[in-house]
C-alpha cells in the first residue's frame, strides 16, 4: 500500500509527486537540510561542498579512488627543485555557464579570496602557508609555500573555482551580499537553473562540458529535495518520488526487502561530536568536560542507534584518516589526570541541534548525562540559526552536536578547536593533542553513509570522496 506523504512536503518539489517512470532522465536525492550557499567560500554544509566540486564547479585537481590527486582543470603540475613552488598548467577548453572562458585568473582570484583574513573560507588556515598566488597567462597558475611541501595541498581537491568577472566588484567582505550566491554562473558538468529555500535546488547537464574533463553527465536533471522529516523521506522513498535518500540504520532492512530498491553503505570523513564552548560556564572549567567525555557510552549509541554502520569514537580521527596519516599514538581519547569531585546537581546545560524531529542521539546523550546527575536540555534550531550561534561571531551555545566534516589534511581539526574557544595553533600532531588533552568536543562515533537508492539509477559509486563522486556517470536504466 502507498505511504501517503504529509501534505505540502513534497508536492512543490520539481517533479516530486510523479511517479518514477514519469521523471525521465532526472534524478531526486534527498538531503537532510537546504545545501546552505553554492558558494565554495561560505559553506561547511558537506553535501553543498560535493554539490560545488562534482556538479555546479570544478576544481584543480582532484582524487582518484585510491586518495591520489589526479588532473582535473589543472591537467598537469610541476615542482621547484626546493618543492617550495607549484606550477599548474590549466585546460584551456572550459567554459563558464555564461560564455566566458575559465582561466588561470580565475584559480588565482579564488585562492587569494580563499586566504583572505577577512573572508569566511572554512578551510583558510590549510592556505596558511601560502606566500604567493600568480596567474601568468590564461592557462598557467604558480603557488608559492612558505617551506618546502611533500605534495599537492589537499585543500585543492575540495576548493571548487568561482568567476573572477563575476565577483571583481563585489567589495572586500561582501561575498554574502554578492549576486552570485542567488543565480549562481557555474563551469562545471551541471548548470543552476533554479533555488527554493528549504525546498529544492534544480540542476541541468550541461551538454557542452568538455570530453578531456570527463564530458557531459547522462542525466539530464539533478534535483536536490530538502526533506529533513526522516519518516518523510523514507515514505518518499519508499513511494518512488525519491531516488536517493539518506536512511536511518534502523530502517536498513525495510528499504533492502523493497524489491525497487537497495541499501548501500560506505565509508565516510565524517564524525559526531559534542562541541562544548569553553568561553562559558560550565565549560570554561577542565572538570566538567571530563565529566561529560566521562558520562558518554558510545558504543551504546553505536548499537542502539547506527545498527553497526559506524565506529565508536576513542579520538577525533576516524580509522581511514589513522592508517593514513600514522598518528596512531595520538588519536586515543584521555582524561588527562584523576578527575576532581564534582556534585551530582551542580552541572547542567543546553544542548543545541539541528532539526525538527526525534533528536535520537541527543534522547540518548541527555539519558546518559543524566544517569550521572548531569542535565541536558534539548534545544533543536533550523540549520541557518543553528550556524549563526554556534559559528557565528557571539558563540551563543554551551553545547552543540556537530556533523564534522573531515579531511585528508585534517584541517576540521582547527575548526573543532576554535569553534569551542581554543586557539588552533601549530601543525597536525599539536592539533590532535590539543583535543585530546583539553576535551573541546567530545567525539561520539565515526558514521558510515547509509542510502537507500532506486534501482533505475545505475552508475552510482560513494567512497571516502562523497556521495556524489560518480554523478556525471548516473544514468535512469531504459533513458540511454
């Protein structure tokens, strides 16, 4: 029997309420909350940054299944003989979605918008140690490093590129205000044709993107639904008027016995955390971030919440990033000396989240606080609010519940350090240490991706590079 949707959630989607066979070549993936800005240098929303790099923009370079930075825009690269310089040599085929050619100047305008000390790019300290960015002709860009480096920044695989003739007027911290984040003007394999906030962001192949870039998707449409109802979603699902859609664990086996779809689960960067804000009473106080690191059972929430699709945090880095970078000594939580006596009554705080619905892991921390005399109040906030008081300028929380991005340089870790008041200095082992010795957050667990996915969409891979690593390879089976 059909799941009938609560009205009005998705019936002003593009297309949303037609049935599967009806939409064509057009594929709708759910996501939890609107994308936030399709502008690379605002957004810490991990789906919007995926969004940017494989469908509205392009970056320099990008990785292979292996995490090997391959050509992208950049379609080869050379270093100084002291490896203290960079030299990339740009395609010089691409386009803009308004006819303009993509240039090296292009590349340099974003990268130097991206260091800017007035700018809000989340990722600006992994540019920390660049000197110098230069554009010597249309297709050759030169960075410079402060020291000798080891390999291409990683940050250049997640930095998608903007149009330098499209934001050259926007003035110095102004980039919220600009134009460009309402009808933004992409190059990549996807155009922007339309935005409703909270309801859908609308994209179309782009038929002209060029071969040696990887050619046209084979979709026509991409449509991405803001559905943050999780029963919603798996009904829509379920119904045939979503095509992918992030599902709860616990509903894993429905969706597997639904002969239209399937469960695909992968590994992700991502990580849950309980950021605590030590700026403020109760948190200013070592002693009761202790108590809280000390009251959590994560492996709990694990199997009582995530059905095995993910890993009990024992430290902000999950195993992937462990093997990788050999900071095996480092990555373990610790309670750095014996705890002081704290009465059962005397710590209590508000929780912030975001959402509308259950709260099923904040249920469960606010249960396993209070089993230690600790009160946690819920307070769940709409995404934009949410952002504004836990990373804007007042820092208005105690404690908040963060999705944590991850990357391969680590540069979330700074991030971490400074949105809880600390000061994010020194290189990646000074990082990790700092986490562990002053309890900033307090890691939960390191996710798994769990989709349910329509069985007429082929082509679809997910890995530790997103979600939407493979989209210009997606295909409706019976369209092509």
């Amino acid at each position: 029997m059909r799941v009938r949707l609560p009205l009005g959630c998705l019936t002003l989607l593009f297309l949303a309420c037609s049935s599967a066979p009806r939409r064509g070549n057009t594929v709708i993936l759910a996501s939890g909350a609107d994308l936030q800005s399709a502008n690379p240098l605002l957004t810490t929303h991990p789906l919007a940054r995926q969004v940017q790099r494989y469908a509205l923009l392009v970056t320099l370079v990008r990785y292979d299944s292996t995490l090997t930075p391959v050509p992208y825009l950049a379609r080869s690269w050379a270093w100084s003989a002291d490896s203290t310089a960079l030299t990339f040599h740009l395609f010089s085929g691409l386009t803009w979605h308004d006819g303009s050619p993509t240039t090296a100047r292009d590349a340099a305008w974003t990268l130097d918008a991206a260091r800017d000390p007035t700018g809000e790019y989340p990722r600006r300290r992994d540019l920390g140690d660049v000197t110098e960015v230069t554009a010597s002709d249309d297709s050759t860009l030169l960075l410079r490093f402060a020291g000798a480096r080891s390999g291409v920044p990683d940050v250049l695989t997640d930095l998608a590129l903007l149009p330098r003739h499209l934001f050259d007027t926007v003035p110095k911290g102004g980039l919220r205000q600009a134009a460009w984040n309402r009808q933004p003007v992409g190059n990549g394999p996807f155009r922007f044709v339309t935005h409703e906030a909270n309801r859908r962001w609308v994209f179309a192949a782009n038929k002209a993107f060029p071969t040696e870039l990887g050619g046209p998707p084979l979709l026509d449409r991409f449509v991405v639904a803001v559905v943050d109802e999780p029963t919603t979603k798996l009904a829509a699902l379920t119904s045939g008027e979503l095509d992918l859609a992030g599902i709860n664990p616990a509903h894993a086996e429905f969706v597997r016995n639904n002969p239209r779809l399937r469960v695909l689960d992968y590994p992700l960067l991502f990580s849950y955390a309980m950021i605590l804000n030590t700026r403020r009473p109760p948190f200013d106080r070592l002693e009761a971030r202790q108590r809280i690191a000390e009251a959590i059972d994560r492996r709990a929430i694990v199997d009582g919440m995530l059905f095995g699709f993910g890993t009990p945090a024992t430290g902000p880095l999950p195993h992937e990033l462990e093997r990788r970078i050999s900071l095996l000594d480092l990555t373990a939580s610790r309670l750095p000396g014996p705890l002081t006596p704290w009465l059962p009554d005397s710590l209590s705080f508000e929780l912030l989240t975001v959402g509308s619905g259950e709260a099923a892991l904040e249920q469960m921390l606010q249960a396993q606080l209070a089993a230690r005399g600790i009160r946690a109040e819920i307070r769940q906030l709409e995404l934009s609010t949410f952002l504004d008081r836990v990373e804007g300028r007042a820092r208005e929380f105690d404690a908040a519940v963060l999705g944590i991005s991850g990357d391969l340089a680590l540069g979330h870790l700074a991030r971490i350090l400074t949105i809880a008041g600390l000061r994010a200095e020194g290189g990646t082992e000074r990082l990790v240490s700092e986490i562990a010795d002053s309890l900033p957050a307090i890691f939960l667990y390191h996710a798994r991706g769990v989709q349910g996915i329509n069985r007429r969409i082929q082509g679809i891979t997910m890995d530790l590079r997103g979600e939407l690593v493979t989209l210009t390879k997606w295909s409706v089976r019976g369209e092509r």
